[in-house]
C-alpha cells in the first residue's frame, strides 16, 4: 500500500521566489481554497525576476523531459469553471533533458512584461496572474508549481472631468435636480453634490444614494449580469420642501471599489453607478441612475 501511495507523490519540491520580495510591497488574494495569501504586487512593464529552486525529496535522481517557467495571465468565467482563457503567456525554457541529482537553483526574468489588465476578482469572473513552472517527465506524471501575484495599474488625473446634472420628476407632483462634482473618481475620492427640490408635491418618507457594482460577462443573449450594492448612505428622513437642498458628501474608499473595467479582452466588463432611491409613503420607490467613471491613482507616500 505505500508503494501505490508513493507513486503518486510528486518526486521533488518546487519552490517559486522573486527577486525583490523581501522588498517589494505585498497584497491580500483570495485562494481557491478560500483561504488568504499575501502575493507581490507589480504592474505592467516591469520586470519580473527570481529564481526556482527544486530540491529531490529523496536520494533518487529525478529524471524529466525539461524545465520551463511561464507567466500566465488568464481570465475564469464562473459559469465554466476551471476553463481558462489565457490573454498573456510567455515562456523560458530553464534546462533541457536529463536528471536532477540534488537542489538546483534556476534564475528567470522576464522583462518589461505587458500586462494590460487588472487582477479581478469578482462574483461570477476572475482575471488572475501566475507563475507556472513545469517539470516534463517521460512516463511519470509532469510535476506542476503555480505562483500567484497581483496587477494593479494606474491612471494620470482626468483632463476633462465634467460635472453630473439630471432631473427627476413626476408630471405635477415631483421635481428634483441633483449634481455631482464630477463624473470621474479615483478609488479613495469623495462623492461631492447637492439635491435641490424645486416641486415636492408628495410625501417623501427617504430619500438614499446607492453605489452598485454591475459585472457583465458573455454577450449577445449570452450575457450574465450581476449587481452588487456596495453601500447605502441615507440622504433625508422626512419630507423636503421646495426650495430645500441637501448636500452630498460620500467616501469611496470604505468600501473597496475596483477600477471602472470596459469590455476587458472581449470577457467582462465592471461598471459603476450612483443610484438615487425616494421612497413615499406609501412606499412606492422612485430610482434615478448615473453612471460614474473609477480610476486607480498612482498612491505617493
């Protein structure tokens, strides 16, 4: 019985280390197995160094058909799970055929790599990067090591940020302007603006501004939507009269909002949107919706 259980145990131990991460700021990812990890951060162009250290478990040398290391950038659609679309792969051969006698130190580098999109991951898709190294073997089964790490990219402050203005109204009963400062935020920005009522003539019980995530995946009839409202933040309780304005002044980075993601590699897309909810007293609910733009601003100490 332990003879059978050996045969399936992999023939050495792979380990996967970057050069700079002693130094190199670290970020929480959600494994597949639920659990936490802290990976690298990079973002694209950089280099990516380090080397991979394989050390037989036992005396016996271990014999493969060569070595290589690939840097994979895939996106996973919930739906078909465990199917992966790869949008970046490259690859370094690390040795050719032969044994492996005793620990072996490979150095790797891939330089000023392309990485165009952002690790995600989110209710029905994931957009990931990793490191694969693997070890072909004639008869026995390749051995395999993967190596998380994280993408952020960043964006230059907006020149054109234009300002939000819409109405809401119900034919001789109901008029409300609001505005926002701008129409474009980066992820630790605050919501600025001002409700004006210039016609109340039901009664408002509240009044709540929602900030929804919509995540778009497929297209055509093919498309899967999923809304998350990431906050609620209640505007008024009771009921305004004409002429009255409320201010507005919300913080987005409470609630840990992604960049806007538009069409990314023909898979998914990632919208935002400030939804403004008026409830009556009779509880009939009044929506009005407005998209808004979310950027990552590089972060200065």
């Amino acid at each position: 019985m332990n003879y059978i259980t050996g045969a399936f145990k992999p023939p050495c131990q792979i380990d996967i280390k970057f050069n700079d991460e002693n130094t190199r700021k670290k970020v929480s990812i959600k494994k597949e197995n639920g659990q936490m990890a802290l990976v690298p951060l990079f973002q694209s162009k950089e280099n990516i160094t380090g080397e991979v250290i394989i050390a037989p478990y036992t005396k016996k040398n271990v014999e493969h058909l060569g070595v290589k290391i690939e840097l994979l950038g895939q996106i996973e659609l919930y739906f078909d799970k465990g199917k992966f679309h790869d949008f970046t792969s490259l690859v370094r051969e690390l040795d050719v055929p032969g044994e492996i006698y005793d620990k072996k130190t490979y150095p790797f580098e891939f330089s000023t790599v392309e990485m165009p999109y952002e690790s995600y991951s989110g209710v029905q898709v994931r957009l990931r990067y990793v490191l694969k190294v693997t070890i072909s073997r004639n008869y026995a089964s390749k051995v395999e090591k993967y190596q998380d790490f994280m993408v952020r990219n960043y964006s230059p402050v907006p020149t054109i940020n234009n300002s939000i203005k819409m109405e809401v109204g119900i034919e001789d009963c109901l008029h409300i302007e609001f505005e926002y400062s701008k129409s474009k935020y980066h992820l630790k920005d605050v919501i600025v603006g001002k409700i004006y009522f210039l016609l109340v003539r039901i009664k408002i019980k509240n009044m709540e501004l929602e900030i929804r995530r919509r995540e778009s995946t497929g297209s055509g009839q093919n498309t899967h939507v999923e809304t998350e409202t990431l906050a609620k933040f209640e505007l008024m309780d009771g009921t305004p009269v004409r002429g009255e304005s409320i201010p507005v002044r919300l913080f987005l980075s409470p609630y840990d909002p992604t960049p806007t993601y538009r069409n990314t590699n023909n898979k998914f897309s990632v919208k935002y949107y400030l939804n403004l909810v008026l409830v009556d007293e009779e509880d009939r609910r009044y929506f009005k919706q407005q998209e808004i733009t979310l950027y990552r601003l590089l972060e200065t100490l």
